[in-house]
C-alpha cells in the first residue's frame, strides 16, 4: 500500500494593479531589491 501523500494548498494574494508610474519606479528599483535578495539568500544555511 502506498503512503497517502499530504495535500498543501498554497494560497496566494491576488495581484495588484500597478499604474505606469508605480511600475517604472519598480523596474528601477530593481537592482536594489535584487542585491538585497542575493545578500538573503548567502546568508541563509541550507
């Protein structure tokens, strides 16, 4: 008999409606997100 497996439902919040100039600050704001990302995840243990 094989082992029931867990189901996980992963719920995620609907997605935003983003104006041309919110969107413009994002896409430059990239590279700062990006860097902090990167820190995150070399700091983070496996």
């Amino acid at each position: 008999m094989k082992p029931l497996k867990k189901m996980i439902k992963i719920e995620r919040p609907e997605r935003e409606k983003v104006d041309r100039k919110e969107a413009l600050k994002r896409v430059k704001a990239f590279s700062k997100r990006k860097e902090r990302l990167i820190a995150s995840i070399r700091e983070g243990t496996h």
